[in-house]
C-alpha cells in the first residue's frame, strides 16, 4: 500500500511547470512554481505549518490550545488545516467587507469566524487589529502567530522552499520572481537561493502599483494577498535586486491567459507575479531559467477576475474584448 498519513504530509514539494504560450517571442526558459498543489490550495500551508511547529517547541501552543490570527485567507485555511489535525481551536478575525464565501471556507475547515466592521478607525475596539489582539489576551491558552512578524514564516521558504527550486532546477535557475505580501515568500527564497549561487541568482518583486515596496504610499488596488502599506518585518528590504510594478489590469489579464492559454487557474497574484517575470524573461539570455511562484489557485477569484461583467465594470475588459459566444451565433 502507498498512503499519505495525512493531509499535513503534503505540503510543499510542488511542481514546476514550465509556461508554454504566454510565453511566445521569449527564448529563456519561464517556469511556475504552482502552489495550488499544497493540500490547502495555497503557499501559505507551508508558513502555517512551520509556524505551529515551532510555537510548539516554545511552548507558546500547547493540547487544547486556540490559535486566532486576523485573516481571511489563505492563511486560515493553512492554519486550520494543520490545527484540525493536532486539536487544536482557531478563531479568525476578518473584516465584513471579505465575501461570505471566504468566511465560509474557513467554517468548512473547523474555524469559528469573527466579522468586524471595516468602516471604523484601526484604534477603534472594534477594528480587526483591536478585536484580535482582544481575543488573543482573553481567551485561556490562545497563541496569535501573526504572520506579519513571525520569522518562521520566512525561514519555512529558506529551508523548504528554496531547497526545493534548487534541487527541482538542478541548480540552473538564474531569476526568481515572487510577490510581495508579507514578504515571507520572497526574503526565504531569495536569501536561499543566493546563497546557494553565490550570489548569481537574481531576485525579483512584483508589486500593486501604488503598494509600498514600490515606492507607493498605500493606494488601494484589487489585486489581493500581496502589497501593503507598510513595512513588515517579515520582509528583508535588502532582498530584492529589483521591484517591478504590474498595474491591476495587466495582472488580471494575464491570471485569465494562464487559465485559458497555460491550464492553470490560478489567483490574481499569479498573474502579477507572471507580468513580472515575463518583463524579465524577455531581457533575459535565451540559455536563462526564470523561475515564478504562483501562491494560490483561481476558485476563489470566479465571480471577479473570472467574470466578464465585474472586469468590465472597473474598466479592466472593453466589452469587444469578452469574445463572442455561442448565443451571439445562434
Ligand atoms: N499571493 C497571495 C494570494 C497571498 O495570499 C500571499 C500572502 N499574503 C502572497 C501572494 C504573498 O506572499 P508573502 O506573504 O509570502 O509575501
């Protein structure tokens, strides 16, 4: 028999997939790092793992104990993943302008969710920040991994996670292109990676215009998951040899290309992470392996990004540009 004892047994040691169409006038080699393939559908599986490990060890979670982090996302899910199969409570905190469907993933999972709401100043007692922190103090062994500043969420990417793209590319890699949320991603992998080369290996953010790693002050844009408007310090700000800027609609063409040019249906940080790469790729040498890690899978972008209508309504979609179909013909 060949079995996996459980969920948590397959997280990380994702595919490589090379980019085929997307592609097309580029001689280097492009190829994603697709994290859809985590059991709980996103990159953020591996932090969330590492993270409880070690807050174990420390003692900071112990049987029985409840773990309440502000998301909505992917983290939740990775987290409530891993505290199901060890026993233990989540409670997450998100603000109510995050879609019911969202929360009711995370429900799936086991977790309670905590909505608060988004129209009220971050010192008010009833803001996201305010409510979690509240939680955390007040219920009996309650651990907050936050993210945001827990070093083993870079340091899951420095020895996972890098490890993996050096040994799957067999050392050739010579750019890796990553999004910047926390910065988890991109400060592991990266720090690995060069040191692994030399130094050769060049590293490469993608950031939401208008976010801070690109020099923005925080102005809003609709690609979720990665920019910020301020600095964690789970970022290394001395990581990146380059940050490039992708505007929202170049991302979210590009997200609906890779699912209908490469078979990958993946979330809006991948399509911004791909512009990026394939700026890249393009002033790269024809002998150059470009590496972009895609975080997460498309689903829970359907009735956006996926949709004709919403793309259109913020101007992302002309409507000459949603295709004909076949009502049009009959
Ligand atoms: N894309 C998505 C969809 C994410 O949820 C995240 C995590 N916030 C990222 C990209 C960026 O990863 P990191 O936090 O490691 O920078």
């Amino acid at each position: 028999m060949r079995y996996y004892d459980n969920v948590v047994e397959l997280i990380g040691n994702t595919p490589l997939v090379r980019l085929r169409n997307v592609t097309e006038g580029i001689s280097a080699t492009v190829l994603a790092k697709v994290e859809y393939f985590n059991p709980g559908g996103s990159v953020k599986d591996r932090i969330a793992l590492r993270m409880i490990e070690e807050a174990e060890k420390a003692g900071l979670l112990k049987p029985g104990g409840t773990i309440v982090e502000p998301t909505s996302g992917n983290t939740g899910v990775g987290l409530a993943l891993v505290a199901q199969l060890r026993g233990y409570r989540c409670v997450f905190v998100c603000p109510d302008k995050v879609s019911e469907d969202k929360q009711n993933v995370l429900r799936a999972y086991g977790a309670e969710v905590v909505v608060c709401p988004t129209a009220v100043a971050p010192e008010d007692p009833r803001s996201y920040y305010n409510v979690s922190d509240r939680l955390a103090r007040e219920i009996p062994g309650a651990w907050k991994p936050d993210q945001y500043s827990n070093p083993n969420n870079p340091v899951s990417h420095y020895e996972q996670t890098g490890p993996e793209l050096w040994d799957q590319t067999g050392g050739r890699i010579t750019h890796f292109v990553a999004g910047v949320g926390t910065g988890g991603t991109i400060s592991g992998i990266g720090r690995y990676l060069r040191e692994a080369s030399g130094g050769s290996v060049k590293i490469i953010g993608a950031d939401p215009e208008g976010s801070v790693y690109s020099g923005g002050t925080g102005r809003p844009y609709l690609v979720e998951g990665v920019g910020e408007d301020f600095w964690p310090e789970t970022y290394d700000r001395g990581i990146c040899d380059e940050i490039i800027e992708v505007s929202d609609k170049e991302s979210f063409i590009l997200t609906r290309r890779l699912a209908r040019e490469e078979g990958l249906l993946v979330g809006g940080s991948c399509g911004m992470a791909v512009a990026a790469a394939l700026e890249v790729a393009r002033r790269a040498d024809p002998d150059d392996v470009v590496v972009v890690l895609l975080p997460d899978g498309g689903r829970g972008y359907l009735s956006k990004i996926f949709n004709d209508a919403w793309m259109t309504r913020y101007g992302f979609l002309s409507s000459d540009e949603t295709g004909a179909t076949v009502a049009d013909v009959l």
